[in-house]
C-alpha cells in the first residue's frame, strides 16, 4: 500500500484546475499543483491495475481507521451509501465484507472507483434510489463544496437522504470548514432539522472538528 499528501498549496483551491486559470500564482505553488496532477494521474492508473493507494491525511486517516471500521464493526449496518467516490475512495467497499456497499456519484468517468453497486447522479437524486430498500448509513464526505453547493441541491440531497434512510439509520456529512460554510452554513440547513445530531461513541460527540489545514468536520445525525 502507497500513501500520499496532498500538495503544500492552498487547501482551498488545491484539485481544482480552476484554480490554475487564473494568472499571478507563486511559482511554487503552480509548480507544487502540477507535480500533484501528475501524480494523480499516476496514482488513477494504478489504482485500476489493483494497487492500493490512500491519502496520508490526518482526517482521512480518521475516517479510515475509526469512522468506517467502526460502522463495519456494527451487525446493524448492511445497506451502505458512500456518496462521490475518487481513486482514493476504491476500496472502501472491501472494509464492508457481506454487506450492500452502494457508490453514487455525478461524473460518470469515476465509475471505475466505485463499488459493483454504482450509480452515475447527482446526489441531489438520492431520495429516487432507496425507497424500495432504505439505507442503514449514508456517508456523504467532502462533496459539499466540492459540486453539491447551491442551498436548494444542499437541501434536496438532505431531504432525500432521510427518505432514504431507515428509522434509526445514520447520516455522517464530512464537510471542509474552510469551505464548505462559503457555499452553505450547515446550521441554517432546513433537511437536516429532520434528522437529530448523533453522538459518535468513538468521539463522543455529534461534531468533530479535525484541526488540519481543511478543518475537516465530521457531523453524525440519526433519523428517528
Ligand atoms: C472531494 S471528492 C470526495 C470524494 C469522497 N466522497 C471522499 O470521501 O473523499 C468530491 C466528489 O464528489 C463528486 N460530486 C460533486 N458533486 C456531486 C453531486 N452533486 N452528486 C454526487 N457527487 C458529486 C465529485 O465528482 C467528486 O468525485
């Protein structure tokens, strides 16, 4: 297994070829941004050939070896959404042995990261997928901010996350701090007053802020 960091450049503007349209960029920082694009590039490809690469970052670290073996560890957890799936994501399935691992993702050029059970849309449409067969976990991690950002997609996806969960099932939104309340301030979101705020036992809170350059935040909520 191969571990990586992200590139020392804005945490704000780091993936994003956006960012790179524009002029007046420190030379090390454009030069630090395609050092790191070509290495996803790399990375892209040999993932699909099989090798497991993760990125060596304190909340994906987290994520990766309290939240999921956690929610793994839990008989009560069969059916699983992961909501936007990257060459960093592809073998999250694997920690979920047995169960029903769903991927939902808006480019359909990810589906080779996703799970068997993949779905190519928008987040925005998760409550037209799961009324048949509710949801015990949706884990939907760094796609606010990252896509899904308007208030009213914010709130549709929300709203179609508790219709698809069950009674008791759980909600984790990881979202970036530095970010993500730009685009909407999770506290004013209407959909998620249906749900209440979950206290994780591993942290003992609902809310965890992770100090890094993202301030990744981890937020649980229970649909009861
Ligand atoms: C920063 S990545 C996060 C990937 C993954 N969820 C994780 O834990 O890191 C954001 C992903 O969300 C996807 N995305 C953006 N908007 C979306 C939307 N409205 N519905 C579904 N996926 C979306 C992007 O294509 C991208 O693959």
């Amino acid at each position: 297994m191969t571990k990586t960091k992200l590139p020392n450049v804005s945490p704000n503007v780091c993936l994003s070829w956006s960012w790179f349209k524009g002029w007046g960029r420190p030379i090390t920082e454009c030069l630090a941004f395609i050092r790191w694009r070509v290495r996803i590039f790399v990375y892209r490809w040999a993932v699909r050939l099989g090798i497991d690469i993760r990125l060596n970052e304190d909340d994906r670290r987290i994520l990766e070896k309290i939240i999921l073996p956690s929610f793994a560890a839990d008989d009560g957890i069969r059916n699983v959404l992961f909501v936007g799936c990257d060459w960093y994501t592809k073998f999250y399935p694997r920690m979920f042995p047995g169960r029903k691992f769903w991927t939902l993702e808006i480019d359909p050029r990810k589906r080779v990261y996703g799970s068997k059970l993949h779905i190519v849309d928008s987040a925005v449409n998760i409550g037209n997928h799961f009324l048949s067969e509710p949801l015990d976990l949706i884990v939907c991690n760094g796609v606010l901010g990252y896509g899904l950002d308007s208030r009213d997609d914010v709130e549709k996806a929300f709203a179609g996350c508790f219709a698809s969960l069950r009674t008791g099932g759980v909600l984790l939104v990881g979202w970036d701090d530095i970010r993500t309340q730009l685009a909407v301030p999770l506290d004013q979101c209407e959909s998620l007053k249906f749900f209440r705020q979950h206290v994780f036992p591993p942290f003992g809170a609902w809310r965890t802020l992770i100090p890094n350059r993202f301030r990744k935040t981890y937020d649980f909520y229970i649909k009861e």
